[in-house]
C-alpha cells in the first residue's frame, strides 16, 4: 500500500506557540510577509476557551488540488505520496492558483514576483527526516500520519471553522479540543 502523507493537528495539544511557523520559516528563509503556515485560534462559537484551543495550518495537499489543476506551466505536481510540489522555479507568477485555492495556501512573494506554498518539506520527506513544523512542535500537536494506514479515531476531516470543499478533498486531519473539567471545591 503507496503512503498518503497527511499533517494531523491536535488542537487539544496545541499551545499556539507559533514554533511551527517559525521553523518553516527559519528553513525556507521566506520573504518578510510571505507565511506559508499559520497559527489560528479557535473562534469562540467553536470552542468557548479561546487562549487554548488553536489550528495550526499550511497546504492541505488536497486529493484533486486546484492549484495543480489551474496552473498554466506545470508549476504544481502531485507526488505518489500525497504530497503536492510547487516547483518555484516554473512560475510565472499568473496567480491562479492563488485564486483558485480554496483554503489560501499559495501566497505570493512580490521579490520573485511569483507564488509559493508549504511543499510539505518534500526533501526532508525523502531524505527520512520529518517536514520543519513537525519536528519542531515542543507539544507533538502537529503529526506526518499516513492516510493510508490510519486507523479510525478521534480525528476529524472537517471541523467546526474548517471550509468543507469535497472537490479538493483536503487531507488534513484533526483532533478537536475538550471543553475542560471545571472542579470546584
């Protein structure tokens, strides 16, 4: 069975440090404004706690991802893997994928005058080592699982303040935070 590479975010574990982001960053060396992963908050309609209940996110290499499908020079590839490769070098910068993203994950750089995105440290993938994020995250709430041998759990495809696109079939999971115990005494 061909791996599914997948990031799994445990919002019950996640602390919003923001070192996920950060180690992207430090490894990709992007452009000031250029954020290829973002630390959400949870909105209160959603989890009522909101100092302690975040998503942590990048590109969700989607199963049928728009940007690979709208991209006029072949800039995007989707690996065996799951794993969805922008080849930055290819780009022109047109912005359809930019566009065409339903969750926003390619971005532009105005330096190169082109669009990037989280490739998933694909290199480091291939190399036997975790993607940047993962490694770094001091709490372990952002997981590289494998789609195809996951086991049903607690996780979730679509939660609460997730945009479900069953056209792109994003393959991002998550595990919701519990509302805490209240103990009193």
């Amino acid at each position: 069975m061909k791996k599914q590479y997948a990031f799994l975010v445990d919002s019950e574990k996640c602390i919003g440090c923001f070192t996920c982001a950060m180690a992207c960053r430090n490894y990709y060396h992007q452009e000031k404004g250029v954020v290829w992963r973002h630390v959400y908050p949870l909105n209160e309609e959603i989890y009522p706690h909101r100092e302690r209940a975040f998503f942590s996110l990048a590109c969700n290499h989607c199963e049928n991802p728009a940007c690979l499908n709208v991209c006029l020079v072949e800039a995007y590839t989707k690996r065996e893997d799951g794993v969805v490769v922008h080849h930055q070098e290819k780009c022109i910068g047109c912005g359809n994928c930019i566009r065409s993203c339903p969750y926003g994950a390619p971005v532009y750089n105005p330096v190169e005058k082109r669009a990037e995105k989280c490739s998933f440290c694909h290199e480091r993938l291939d190399a036997g080592l975790l993607p940047a994020c993962v490694q770094s995250c001091p709490t372990g709430a952002l997981k590289l699982i494998d789609l195809a041998t996951m086991e049903p759990g607690n996780h979730v495809q679509f939660p609460p303040g997730f945009p479900k696109n069953d056209k792109v079939n994003s393959s991002t999971r998550f595990i919701m935070p519990k509302v805490p115990t209240m103990v009193r005494r």
